[in-house]
C-alpha cells in the first residue's frame, strides 16, 4: 500500500543518519555490493600488521568488524556525530579514534604506519598517505568510482558533464604514483541500486552529503514530489553506483 507523500517526507527528515549504517533502508531500498568483500580483506590485512590507520571511518563500523586488529590501531573522522559513535564503539577495541578536519597535514609522525585502510574516504590526500606510511607499507580502501548514482545526481542537479570524470581510478592512480606510492592493484565494478520511496532517496541524500551538496528537502521539494510520483507509477527508481579498490604500496628504501 502507497504512502503519502509527506508522511515518507516527514519520517525520512526526522530519522537520525548518524554513523554509517544503513539498516533503515532495509526493504526501502537495495544496492549491490561489490564482488571482493572489502572488509574480509581489510581485516585480513589488519590482522597481519603491527600498526595501522583507518582514515575517514565514518561511525567506526567497517573497522569494528574487523576479526583481529593490530597493537597500534588509529582512526581519523571529520563529523562529530560520528566521532562520537565511533569512539564508543572503537575505544573497547583498543582504538584510538581522533577528530580531524579531513585536511592535510593528517595528525600523525612520518611513517608511523604499516597499513593505511578507508572506505569511501570523501577526500584522499594522496601525498599524506604517503608521508604516514612506512616504506614497505600499504594503502588498502574502497574509492567511491566515478560517476556514481549519477541518476540521482543529474535528476536533482541537471546534466553535469564536466563532473563525470571526477574520482576516475587512472586520475587517482597517476596521483598515487606522482607521491611514490606503486599501485599494485586496482579493481572498479558498477553495481545497481533501486529506491522503492522518495523517503529512501531524502534518507540517503541526508546521509551521503556529497551525493547533492547542499541538499535539502526544502530546497528540492518540488523534485522530490515529481519522484515520488515516478516512484508511485513505475514501482522504483533505479541508481547506478561505482566502486574501486585500490591497493598502494610505498617502496623499500634503496
């Protein structure tokens, strides 16, 4: 049975979008994941070194899945909310989680790492990856790819043409290799995604900020209406997502 419109606006508006988990989608909307298991390998990797950095953690959930961590584990966020909840959840693990504008310089000595990981980092410093990693040392993350839910992106913004190429992993790999990182191996794959209510797209808008920046509901009601009827005739809406995984490698000194 359908719902009105402002009662799915109403309760996607007053939902917390703390942290990084989804679950208030679930039977709202659906997106494939990728096919490597991002944080299976994370924690293999985690497991195997002695210090470690996980960069932009969001709500510390990605990283408290992981089986084992290392002695030294370190995590960095911007968004106090998720400061917050990370901290909670990292601290009884033995992380240290620590406030940090995603600006350079990142808060940490020169090669004070074995493995640098992230997920979905909004900005990668590719020079400050560099700077904290121990020769030898890796660079592990999942890059949202380009042109991600450019459905949803264009549908609230107009054609963005110039934007398209934007996070593309051969422009992010030449930056990686013009810091001294070797890339040793990147994968990409594009995943679908389907919204069945104009509370999923307001929810995830609210949460993935970068996604429309700026985004209100206000700003966009008209929009979100005329969605909302395209939902209601045609069942969904249906988004594209684009992911990349990259491992870097600083070299051994000569």
């Amino acid at each position: 049975m359908s719902r009105p419109f402002e009662e799915l606006v109403a309760e996607a508006e007053s939902v917390s979008v703390e942290g990084w988990d989804f679950s208030w989608l679930d039977g709202r909307a659906t997106e494939e994941r990728p096919s490597w298991g991002y944080q299976q390998a994370m924690s293999r990797r985690l497991a195997m070194v002695s210090a470690a950095l996980d960069i932009q953690t969001g709500g510390g959930e990605v990283l408290a899945g992981a089986a084992k961590l290392p002695p030294s584990m370190a995590a960095t966020e911007s968004w106090p909310p998720n400061v917050d909840k990370a901290t909670r959840l990292l601290h009884p693990r033995g992380v240290v989680v620590v406030a940090d504008p995603d600006e350079p310089p990142l808060p940490f000595a020169d090669e004070a790492f074995d493995l640098v990981t992230s997920r979905h980092p909004a900005t990668v410093w590719w020079s400050e990856i560099a700077r904290v990693l121990r020769p030898g040392g890796t660079y592990f993350a999942q890059h949202v790819g380009p042109a991600s839910v450019w459905e949803l992106v264009e549908y609230f913004l107009g054609p963005q043409p110039e934007a398209r190429r934007k996070r593309h992993p051969d422009d992010e790999n030449a930056v990686a290799r013009s810091v001294g990182l070797e890339i040793i191996h990147v994968r990409t794959e594009r995943l679908g995604i389907e919204f069945f209510d104009v509370g999923a797209v307001i929810y995830f808008l609210r949460k993935v900020i970068w996604t429309v920046p700026g985004f209100t509901v206000e700003k966009y009601r008209s929009r979100l209406r005329e969605l909302h009827e395209k939902i209601e005739a045609e069942g969904l809406f249906i988004a594209r997502s684009s992911r990349s995984l990259i491992e870097a490698r600083k070299p051994e000194r000569a």
